[in-house]
C-alpha cells in the first residue's frame, strides 16, 4: 500500500499521482527476487508473490532488501521538488499461514493494517495470534 498517495493526488494532481504510482512499481520490481511476481491490484496496492526461496533467512533477506530498494526513494513530481515514496505492507508466508491464495492475501493485508496503527512505511510479518485475537467473538 502506498503511503502519502492521497496528499500527493490532492496536492499536485492526479498526473503526479501517477508518477507516484509508476515510481512505485518500478522501485518494487528493482527490488524483487527474480522469482517474483509483482503486480498492481488496484489504486495504490500492489501484491508481490516471493517464490523459490530456499528458506526464512532467504525469505527476510529478500523482504529487507526490497524495503531498503522503495523506502525513502526520492520521486520528482511535476512541481520538480522531490517528495519520498513510502509504502507499508504486510507478508504471509506459504504455508506457513495458509495454503489459500485469498486467506493469504487477507492474513498480508491485517498485518499492513497492524502495521499502520503504529505508523506508516513499515513491512510487517503477519501474526496469527494476534489476528486470532482481533478476530475472537465477542
């Protein structure tokens, strides 16, 4: 999810916006494994899917050096000042977390939320223990 992408539209426009967004999605696809899948699901959300990674080790490293590559990049919008790409996320593991597609996809998107309570331009690992718990019955 992309931080700030509401400011940038109101502030500047729709055409900045979409600089926003492009800068965005090439920073992720400079930072992603080569067994990746990046894409853009709608507005300001992308959806990446790591696969081929050996292990967890090799897992965090790749998500480290992907947040290194897209936090804190400079974006030139129309105003010709730069203005810094921040974006959350969250990460479900397969199949750690589930074997469903749409259950992870879910699980990644609690864990970005989790994540912005605390404050934004964080990637966060889900956490089955606390979703259990926000999603206990009352």
């Amino acid at each position: 999810d992309l931080d700030n992408l509401k400011y940038v539209n109101d502030s500047f426009g729709h055409e900045a916006g979409d600089v926003y967004i492009r800068t965005a999605a090439t920073q992720l696809l400079a930072g992603s494994p080569v067994d990746a899948l990046v894409a853009r699901m709608s507005g300001d959300e992308f959806i990446l899917f790591f696969y081929n990674l050996s292990d967890m080790v090799t897992l965090q490293t790749a998500v480290s050096n992907l947040e290194e590559n897209v936090q804190g990049q400079c974006v030139i919008l129309p105003d010709k000042n730069g203005h810094i790409l921040h974006m959350s996320a969250g990460i479900a593991i397969y199949p750690t977390h589930s074997t469903n597609a749409d259950q992870l996809i879910r699980y990644a998107d609690f864990a970005m939320y989790q994540g912005k309570k605390g404050s934004k331009g964080c990637f966060i690992y889900f956490d089955a223990s606390i979703y259990d718990q926000d999603h206990r019955p009352q």
